[in-house]
C-alpha cells in the first residue's frame, strides 16, 4: 500500500512532465500554414501552442518539454518569449523527422518524472488531466490512453483509429480503419510510465501504427473520456478552433454532433 500510495503521489500534474509532439510539418494546411510550425499557428489571437501552455500551467504542472523537428529554431524563439508563464519549458530537436513514436522514444531521455503526459501539438482535447492521471495511479499500469466517442471528434483524428475496450477499460486492442465513426477513438493524450517509452526502439516511426507493439507487454488501460476532441491540421478545422478557443469556456465547447458509445 505505501508503494501505491507513493506513485500515486508521483502521479499528479505538479510533479508529472508533459511532453509535447511538435515536428509536424502542417503540409494538411498548405498555404495557411505560412512557413511555421503547425502549433505556433495563430488561433484566436495567440499561437496554439500558447493555448496548451497556458491550458498545462492551469492544471499545475510545471515542466513541458517539446519535442522538435521542422522549423525548430522558431519554437525555440517562441519558448525566449515565455520566460513569465510560471512553467519550465524545453524544446528537444530531433536529429531527423522521427514520427510521432520516434519523437516521443527521443524526449523521453530528457523526462525526469516517473510518469510523463504525451500529447499532440495540434490537438485540443477537453478532458482535464488530472483525473486522467489519478486514475493512471490506481490502475498500477504502464500506460493509460484517453479516448473519446467519435461522435465528438472534428478533424483528421478520426482516422487515427479506435481503442477496443473491455468491460474494466482494460485495452483489448487498437484498429486503425481509414475513418471512425462510432467507437472509443484515440484522443492522441496519453500517460505512460517513463520506463516503458525508454525500452521502445529508436529511430522513426509512428506511435499509433505502432501501438500492437509497443503495448504488447504493457499493463495497459483506456480512460473512457465524454470530452471532445479537436485536430487543427486541416483548413476547416483550423477555422473551427479559431470559434473554439475564442469562446469564454473553451473546455465546455460542445461537440457538434452524435452521442458518446455505450461502452
């Protein structure tokens, strides 16, 4: 019990490190993006990456770290100007474009904590973290991934594939179908032990075709979230953020359509 009771301690925002996956290239944007790296795109008056940030400092943690590739050196003037935001924040360069699993693999080495939060750079998720990584603690596991209904996603993640969940929200599997449109889909936030992302491979790939892997020696479970999730890679849904995050309560924006699944 006093073992639970530390990592339970260990599992909370104000000692947690929260990477951040930022090497995207935007190319879904085209145009739009303007020779900028997709987070640092402007979304109702500040950048995107500025909205996480802020988003992070609210729920208490205090360490970000982002992980870099494409047009790194702009992330790194944007981080010279957050020197007031009341959290450390470091950016971590990629030798090459690593994928999302690579890019993970890479910062991983530069995580103190014993858990850390992954998240995408261009995905707004609403789900408050804190829950999330309460019940990371109670689980005893390696990992824990968010999921939301379908119903309540907008953008390209629907087509990153649904969680299969079993009845105690253990993870059954993973599918990776060319659109989702009902089921536990992957919201692309997860907790993972810093252990298990330090025995994955290094080199590029993606973490969610890779996930079968990856996980298969894991204790791994899936957080059944109602909250919703938002990509902003492409043009329609970057126009959709603008409205979003530009509302008083953007974390109670609702989602536009469908119900969540019953299980």
């Amino acid at each position: 019990m006093g073992q639970l009771s530390g990592w339970a301690q260990a599992c909370i925002p104000e000692t947690t490190d929260v990477v951040i996956l930022c090497g995207g290239q935007g190319t879904r944007l085209g145009a739009m993006s303007g020779n900028r790296p997709k987070p640092l795109l402007p979304v109702a008056g500040r950048p995107f990456l500025l909205h996480l940030l802020l988003r992070m400092k609210q729920e208490g943690f205090t360490r970000i770290i982002l992980a870099a590739h494409y047009l790194a050196e702009q992330l790194r003037a944007f981080v010279a100007t957050c020197d007031g935001l009341g959290v450390r924040i470091e950016v971590v360069v990629e030798p090459e474009p690593l994928g999302t699993g690579g890019a993970l693999r890479h910062a991983a080495g530069q995580v103190r904590s014993p858990a850390l939060i992954a998240m995408n750079g261009d995905s707004w998720v609403s789900q408050p973290l804190r829950p999330v990584l309460a019940e990371h603690a109670r689980s005893e596991g390696s990992c824990t991934v968010v999921a939301v209904p379908a119903a309540h996603v907008e953008g390209g993640a629907l087509a990153k594939g649904c969680w299969r969940v079993g009845p105690d929200g253990k993870v059954l599997g993973f599918s990776t179908p060319d659109a989702a449109d009902e089921g536990w889909v992957n919201a692309g936030l997860y907790v993972f032990s810093r252990e298990l992302v330090l025995s994955w491979p290094t080199g590029p790939y993606s973490l969610e075709a890779s996930f079968e892997a990856l996980l298969s020696r894991a204790k791994a479970s899936v957080f059944r979230s109602t909250g919703w999730l938002l990509d902003i890679g492409t043009p329609a849904c970057y126009e959709r953020a603008q409205q979003v995050l530009g509302s008083p309560s953007p974390g109670a924006a609702p989602p536009r359509r469908g119900r969540p699944p019953s299980g």
